[in-house]
C-alpha cells in the first residue's frame, strides 16, 4: 500500500504507516517477520536526493534508522543506560545478548531522488519469546532502585521518526563523521575478533564501519577490508561473518 501511495503524494509531505499487529512482514533474505499486539512496528517513506551526502551513501540509512530506535530510549532523561544497543548492519539488541528488532530498507532511484522505504520494527512490550524494552526498563528499576515509567509503542515510534529526521540532517550536513562517534557509542561490535566465512575461518579484527556503512575488518597479514551489508550476515552466536 505504502509502495503505492508514496509516488502520488506531494514531495513535502511525510507517509508512515503503523501495524498494531503483524503477519506478513518482511525480514532481509526472505525472511518472514511476526509481531504481536505489544511491538513498535511501521513503514515510513523519505525521500533522499542522489547528489546529497546520504544520496551518495544509501546503504548507511539502515545504520541511522538502526541508531534512531536506540535514541528513541536511551537520549530520554533517566533512561539514558538501559542497555539498548545497535548490531551491524540493522538489527537492535539487548547488550550483545538478545535482538529485540530489526530495520529493512528499500530504494528506489527515480531520476535524481532516492524514495526510500523504511521497516522498522521492534519489542516495546512482548516479554515473550525472548524479551522487551519495558523488561529492560523493570529491571533497571529493580536494580537501580529507580521509579522509570514503561513506554508505549507509539511514542517510540515518533520518537525514532524524530531522531532519524535530525540524525539525516547532520549526516547531510557533515557526513559520515557527523554520526559515526553517536553510532559506536551504542553499537556492540567495539575491539571484537571474527571468524571470516566459516568456523575454521581466518580471524579478524572488528575496526568500524566506512564512509559507505559497510564493516570493516582487519585480517592479520592483510590490512582493513570491507564487508557488504547485502552479500554477508553477522552471526552472533557463532561470532562468524559469512556469506548469504
């Protein structure tokens, strides 16, 4: 719906749309995402000037979007150290324990503009089958001693919106360098070692991610490579990254 709509309202205005409950979303590779009544999730359309900072850099939207969710929480005063963080390349996570959300982004280049669609979605309040930001928000309460309120899904949602808006405006402004430091103060990657292709697989340094938000990783013997978002995945559990 949102596909189609997006072309046939005027450039300035915004389109988002929200589900309250989720059956046939999408994830990366085909993957098919379920959200319950209890979970942030919604499509929001932007449009991204090909001759622009970002319009050069498009595969880093994923990783703004991805960091505007986990503002959305931690840049609230008082909730600044709820472990909320971000998975390269567009996953949200627990620490670096459990994921708790995803991003998935499509563009389109239709002369010089990019119309990119936005899929966000993310566990406001499900503590099952794994957990919610609300959980975090309890045990940091038990523990800390602190009276932090739940939050709602719809006001993580503007939220996100809101950030992301100021997070696209800086990068315009002052490119990658403008967001990488806010990124990798909330990303889980920082100083870890990697198996390359397999478990058998040549180690790797996890470095940072480059102007073009892909990871870059240093092999011994061969210096710092990069490694595309859409020809590899991040398997936690197995600390690998392989081919898709």
């Amino acid at each position: 719906l949102i596909g189609r709509l997006m072309f046939e309202l005027p450039e300035e205005m915004g389109l988002i749309a929200i589900a309250v409950r989720q059956t046939q979303g999408k994830g990366r590779g085909g993957n098919v995402w379920l959200s319950p009544v209890g979970c942030a999730v919604s499509t929001l359309h932007i449009t991204i000037p090909l001759h622009s900072n970002l319009g050069q850099r498009i595969p880093f939207i994923q990783h703004l979007v991805s960091l505007a969710v986990v503002e959305s929480v931690r840049s609230i005063p008082g909730y600044e150290d709820i472990e909320l963080r971000v998975k390269w390349p567009n996953d949200i996570y627990y620490s670096d324990l459990m994921k708790l959300g995803g991003v998935l982004v499509n563009s389109t280049l239709i002369e010089t503009t990019f119309h990119v669609l936005i899929g966000f979605g993310f566990n406001v309040d499900n503590s099952n089958p794994t957990i919610c930001i609300n959980d975090l928000i309890a045990r940091f309460n038990k523990e800390e001693g602190t009276e932090l309120q739940p939050l709602s899904a719809d006001c993580l949602i503007a939220r996100t919106v809101t950030v992301l808006e100021r997070l696209i405006d800086v990068f315009q402004e002052k490119g990658p360098n403008g967001v990488l430091p806010r990124y990798y103060k909330y990303w889980i990657h920082s100083g870890k070692q990697v198996r390359l292709h397999h478990e058998q697989g040549p180690a790797a340094w996890i470095v940072g991610i480059d102007d073009y938000g892909y990871l870059q990783v240093h092999e011994e013997g061969k210096g710092v490579e990069s490694v595309h978002p859409d020809g590899n995945s991040f398997d936690m559990l197995r600390n690998l990254i392989v081919p898709k």
